[in-house]
C-alpha cells in the first residue's frame, strides 16, 4: 500500500523495518539518538531500539569504521552514521585500507555487512566542509558499495536491500533530497545493486544524473518538453557496481551525452560515464560529451555565491542546448519552490 | 601459580615461532621464494607466546605488521603461513595477502599493517562480545609507533567511555623502522602516558615470557570479568632489521653493543636457563624439541613451494 512519504521518512521507515527483522543490527553515530535524530531519520528507531542498539558516540570517525569492522566480524550489522559526508574524510584509513580490501585480502574468511550513511548538505550557507560528495573517491577503490538514492522509493529499497548485504556499503544521501515525497510501498522491498533506472524516457539527449541533480535533470526535461526536446535521464542508483549497459543502451538510442552530477567535474563519477561512452559507445554520439557539476571552488557560504555554485534545472537545460546546438530555443523557467528553508 | 607444564608450553611455542621466522631468514634473501615484506619478531617471542597462552580460543587478536609471532601463537595454521609467505594458493588467504596481513579467522587472528588500523577493529570486537553477552575478550596487539596515530587515541577513549572487554597490548621494541623514541614521544614510559583514572595500565618486562603470561592471565580475566579495558606495555626489542631477515646495525641508527645487549636478553634463552636450572627440561630434550620444530617448518616449507600458484583466472574471485 504506497503512502506519499518523503525521502527522510523513507529512510526512517527502512531502518525500523529491517531492525525489527534482523536483532544484530545496530546503528551508531554522533547524535544518532539525540532529538532532531539524524533530521528525523533515527528518531523512529531510537524510541524503538535505544539505547541497546540505537546509541550515541564519540566523534571518532574513523575509530567508529573500525568498530563497525570489528562488530561485524561477529556477526553484527553496524550501521554507522556521519550526518555531514565531510566528516567521513577522517575515516578513510579505515575504509579504505580495511573495509574495502577485507573480504578479498583474507581471500573469503570472512565477509563485512556494514552499512555507512553519509549526508551531503546543501543550502543554508553550509559552505566549504559541510557540502561535499566523496562518491567519486569511495567508487575508485574496488571493495565498497556506493549507492546514490535520488528519491523516496529508491532510498528505501537501497536501505532494505543495504541491510542484507554482506559487502560494506556507503549510502551517499543528499540532505536537500530529505523533503521530496513519493508515493512509497509500506512493506519492505530491496532494490538490486546495479541496476540503473531510466527515470524519464526520451529519444533527443541522455541525461546520467546522480543523486540531487536527477531530480533537477527532471524539471529541465519538464521545460524543454514544450519545445519539442525529448530527454532521456538515467539515475546509476549505485555508482559501485555500475550498471554500464542501461547507459550505454540509453546513449546508443539518443547520440547525446550529458552527465550531470553532484560533486565536481574534475575526477569524478561524470568523468567515469564520459570516459565510458567514449570508450564503448564512441561512434553513437552526435556530438561531444558534456559534464556539468559544481563550480571549481570549495562551496562558499554567501547565497548568492552559493546559487553560483550550484547548477541548478536552468543550468541543465542550457547545457543541453548547447550540446544539441539548439541555441535559438528559448526556454520558460520552472516556477519551482525550494522546500529547504532552513534554518539550521 | 606458574606450572612445569606452562613453562614448558611457553617455551615450545617460543621455539615454534622462532623455527618458523629463523627458516624465513635462512631462505629469504637466498631463495627468494617469498616475495612479500617480513617484519620478523625475532626476540620479541615471549609476548606472543604469553598472550597465546592466557587467551581462551574464543578470543580474537588483532595485529599490526609485525603479526608473525601473534598468527602463531594464536593457532593460525602453520602449513597455511609459509604457502602465504610463498605466495601458494593454499596460504591462509590464498597468497593475497602475504606477511603484513597474516590472518586466521577461524582461529581468531586478524593482521593488517597500518600501524594502528587494527586497533579500533578490536574494540569492535569487544563491543560485539558485550552487546550479545558473550564472555570473550578481544585483544589489540600493536608497536610504540601505532600509539602516535590519532585512531589509538579514538580506540582506547571509546573502548573506556563504553566499558569494553578489550586488552591493549603494546610491544614497545624502541624503534619505528630507523627512528628512536627519543624524536618521536615524551620521555616519560608510554604505560604513564596513556594512564586515566579509568584505565588501569602496566608496564612488564617483555622478554620474560612467564611474566608476560603471570601478567596477562591475570590482565585478561579481569578484563573478561569487569568487562573494562586495560593496557599493557611490553618492554622489548627487535634483534633483525624493520623489514627483511638481516642484522642491521650497520646501518647507523643503533649500535651494535645495543643490539648484542637484548640478545643476551633474548626470551627463549632465559626460559631455556630456567628449564635447565629447575631440572624441568634437559638440554638433549630441549636440543630435541628445537630440531622437531625445525623439521616440522622445513617440511611445512617444502609443502608450500610444491604447492600450486593460485591460477590467473582468481584474481578477481571476491572483488
């Protein structure tokens, strides 16, 4: 029975579920039982679960990544939280250098079900070190699961299927995602890892967006629908593994590439999917790939530097004119309503 | 209350180890059949041999680099370590993981080499063993070195503020490859200088292996008791160079009157003095004893090098 819940309730709902079914797993943080619950996604489970397998931490990243480590050695599943993704840069030793290399180093004699949430902040002057996405980097090194839900049912099911599986997983959230509804299934369901989802057919462009940016591809495609340009947007839903196919299906139909991504340009997931149609799908394309993500600074905290930063669903639809050569067309903005308010 | 039979167990595993790492020395640089960096504990042996000996088999260790002595000590199979060391698809992680991340799972051993990272994996461990009531201790066995990254401090602070059955182990061998402790920390003992009210610490001498065991047997029951941590620092040294199976003391970075000094410290000849003087061993037994376990890792040797290379089409089996 689907409801029209949000994104965070969503996560919410997916942890309750899957800790109501499954008593070794546990979650663990800073302020993971605290009032405002991770923005509402642990309140649920604390009243249900603390403090014996909802509790509060110190703020040891990369301690904690361990402890998840070791716990889950014994058959715990750790599921551990960073509200900011930045902090998880002080835990990448232990990421990187174990969880990631654990089960194929020690050659299968053990496996490592950890989940690790991470939320990428956006707007209210968040600014330069409570803004960042290190999906890129965690994709980079074989051994970790990198999922990037981009609406409430994805996040869901992401989380079910998260929890039952044995390989460390990061779920890169992004916080101005939190408030978009979708009607959501009540029961519990899993989403496969590596499958892409065309979230929008269309014949004229693909769009590969990731994370935020799928929903801002979306309202572009909405405003260039009237002009008779059809887009097509593929959402990876997981980075690790990676569904090739579904892009380079969607690539072969439309000639056109945008990647349009969270993070910036330079080294990163946008990189990746160019670098992988040009390699496997070179002679297809009509023209040249185009990438569109933050600007090449740290976020500044100043809106309107800030809305600089950012593209945004204008900014997707001129990049796709420009690779179209479509630049006659005008374009009537979206009237759309920031739900992120703030303030923090 | 120290036995015979403890003494006597005490200095077989020492001898066990120091068959296992003397074979490394004699065919490492010769042979060249084991192309993986070795951090020997050659005269470091009697701490190992302790812990091994205090712990219930249900209890895990977690190691650094130097994880020769702990895999032993801890039951990691021995046919398993030298196919590792070679590179065999029989080593105890299919030759993918080699002399830094020696690890048994089966028997409760986990090595990995970034000096410190297996340290909060034990406090892991514990927490797991409070969280489901199980009466198992986990222990974190590192170097001087591993205290001076900041994941130490995360561990032992977390490992108190929640209770947890776990021992921090320190094999203090004064130097972190070439450099002494006297550019790295404080003067004053590391066992003073990680001391909270809340946290009970030690220092022992770590090439007494029966001490090391009196100390830790008691060490560790208490931690499995009162499911708190506590820390140990072991005293002790390394006889070979950081990496690799030669004397070192050409190299400049310590002297040889230095080295010569702990060898005449070394464990396994102090406890073999006391076999001796307490009529507990003869000579011809112990003679005996060391050749068995010579043999036993010659055999375990020529097992590995007869054993197959994993075939190129594994590579990427668990990636």
């Amino acid at each position: 029975m689907p409801r029209f819940i949000s994104y965070a309730q969503a996560i919410s709902e997916a942890l309750v579920q899957a800790m109501q079914e499954d008593k070794d797993i546990f979650i663990f943080g800073l302020g993971v039982d605290d009032c405002k619950g991770i923005f509402g996604t642990t309140i649920e489970v604390a009243k249900q679960f603390a403090p014996q397998r909802v509790f509060d931490t110190p703020a040891c990243e990369n301690a904690l990544t361990g402890i998840a480590i070791g716990a889950a050695l014994n058959g715990k599943r750790p599921v551990l939280v960073h509200a900011r993704h930045d902090f998880m840069l002080l835990a990448l030793d232990q990421m990187i250098n174990n969880a990631a290399k654990w089960t194929y180093t020690y050659h299968g004699q053990s496996t490592l079900p950890i989940v690790i949430r991470a939320i990428v902040g956006k707007g209210w002057g968040q600014g330069p070190t409570h803004s960042q996405n290190l999906q890129a980097v965690l994709a980079h090194f074989p051994g970790l699961i990198v999922a990037v839900p981009s609406n409430p049912v994805d996040v869901k099911g992401l989380f079910i299927q998260a929890l039952k599986s044995n390989s460390p997983v990061v779920m890169v959230e992004h916080r101005a995602l939190y408030d978009l509804k979708a009607d959501v299934s009540q029961e519990p369901y899993r989403l496969p890892f590596g499958h892409a989802r065309v979230v929008r057919m269309g014949r004229d462009v693909t769009v590969v967006a990731t994370s935020l940016m799928v929903q801002e591809t979306l309202k572009a495609a909405t405003m260039l629908e009237a002009q008779d340009i059809s887009v097509e947007v593929v959402d990876p839903v997981t980075l690790n593994p990676l569904d090739e196919k579904t892009i380079l299906t969607s690539v072969k139909k439309t000639g056109h590439l945008l990647c349009a991504d969270s993070d910036w340009p330079k080294c990163s997931f946008a990189s990746e999917v160019a670098a992988l149609v040009a390699e496997k799908a070179f002679y297809d394309l009509k023209a040249p790939i185009g990438r569109l993500g933050w600007k090449a600074c740290p976020a500044p905290v100043s809106k309107v530097l800030e809305d600089e930063f950012y593209p945004d669903s204008q900014d997707i639809v001129q990049a796709i004119l420009k690779l179209l050569k479509r630049h006659e067309v005008k374009v009537n903005p979206l009237k759309t309503i920031d739900s992120f308010s703030g303030p923090y | 209350m120290i036995t015979k039979e403890i003494q006597k167990k005490l200095f077989d595993l020492m001898l066990k180890i120091r068959q296992a790492e003397e074979k490394i020395v004699e065919v490492y640089a010769k042979e060249q059949t084991m192309r993986t960096p070795t951090h020997l504990s050659i005269g470091q042996e009697a701490v190992a041999a302790g812990l091994g000996l205090a712990l219930h088999k249900n209890d895990q260790i977690f190691v650094g680099h130097r994880c020769h002595a702990a895999y032993l000590a801890k039951g990691g199979s021995l046919e398993g370590f030298f196919a590792e060391l070679c590179g065999r698809a029989s080593g105890i992680c299919g030759g993918r993981a080699g002399s830094a991340h020696l690890s048994d799972h089966s028997a409760g051993i986990y090595a990995s080499p970034i000096l410190s990272s297996m340290i909060p994996v034990a406090v892991g461990a514990a927490l797991s063993f409070k969280m489901d009531g199980k009466n198992q201790v986990a222990v974190a066995v590192f170097g001087d070195a591993a205290i001076e990254e900041g994941v130490f401090a995360e561990s032992l602070n977390f490992a108190v503020a929640k209770k947890l059955p776990v021992l921090f182990l320190c094999e203090n061998n004064l130097y972190s490859t070439y450099s002494p402790m006297s550019v790295r920390q404080p003067s004053s003992p590391i066992f003073e200088r990680v001391r909270i009210p809340e946290l009970d610490t030690r220092q022992i001498d770590g090439n007494d292996a029966v001490l090391v065991y009196e100390c830790l047997s008691r060490v560790v029951d208490k931690v499995r008791r009162e499911s708190k941590p506590y820390f140990v620092e072991c005293l002790t040294y390394r006889i070979r160079e950081h990496v690799g199976p030669l004397f070192d003391y050409d190299r400049g970075y310590r002297t040889k009157q230095e080295v010569e000094a702990w060898m005449t410290k070394c464990p396994i000849k102090k406890l073999k003095q006391e076999l001796i003087h307490s009529q507990i061993m003869t000579e011809t037994a112990i003679k005996t004893l060391e050749e068995q376990w010579q043999h036993v890792c010659d055999e375990a040797y020529k097992k590995a090098l007869a054993a197959p290379w994993p075939t190129e089409n594994t590579l990427l089996n668990y990636a």
